[in-house]
C-alpha cells in the first residue's frame, strides 16, 4: 500500500500562486509516474500535469505556461507550482501515483484550491 498526504491548497486571489505538495509513504519503491489531476463541481477529473521517470513532464493545455510539475525522488514527493491562478482553476486537486506492484495506482484525497477575490 502507498499512503499519499497532500498539502498547499488554500484560497487566492486571481494571479497569486501557490505550491502544492504531495508525499508518498509505505510501499514506494519504484514510484515511476506522478501526477496531479483536478476535479471541479458537476465536471469530471481532469489531467493538470504528469511526470514520469524523473524529467518527462505532460501538461494539459490550460495550464501550460503557468503551472510546473517536479518530483524530489529521495523524498518519495511531487509538487506543482501554479503560477498566475484563474477563478477557472477552482477545483479539487488530486495526487496519483503509480507503482509497479500495482498498475491501477494510488490517490491522494485531495486538496481544495480556491482562486477569488
């Protein structure tokens, strides 16, 4: 099993930022893909950004430019920097991460990011 706690989300204001952070404990050896998704009221979960390996990085097109994924392997911990926030990236955000012992992966319980004034 792989634990994952999650932490930064808050409230903003529109062009502020914040660094979410999630770190994986248990059985961790061999965490070869992380990832962050986000879930807003009535919409489905969506891919925000993912990293697999070390450097090979994915972004959806709506946060390219503004949001940066990195993972600190020695840590077992990813995060992602989100810069220049919009009311539209109001959501829930998730952890996920995957493991060879368990292709379906694993995810946090997620972490609200309000963006308003």
């Amino acid at each position: 099993q792989v634990q994952l706690a999650e932490s930064g989300g808050g409230l903003v204001q529109p062009g502020g930022s914040l660094r979410l952070s999630c770190a994986a404990s248990g059985s961790v050896f061999g965490i070869y893909f992380m990832g962050w998704y986000r879930q807003a009221p009535g919409k489905q979960r969506d891919m925000v950004a993912t990293i697999l390996g070390v450097d090979n990085t994915n972004y959806a097109d709506s946060v390219k430019g503004r949001f940066t994924i990195s993972r600190d392997i020695a840590k077992n911990t990813v995060y992602l920097r989100m810069n220049s926030l919009k009311p539209e990236d109001t959501a829930v955000y998730y952890c996920y991460v995957k493991v060879p012992t368990n292709p379906r992966g694993y995810w946090g319980q997620g972490t609200q990011v309000t963006v308003s004034s």
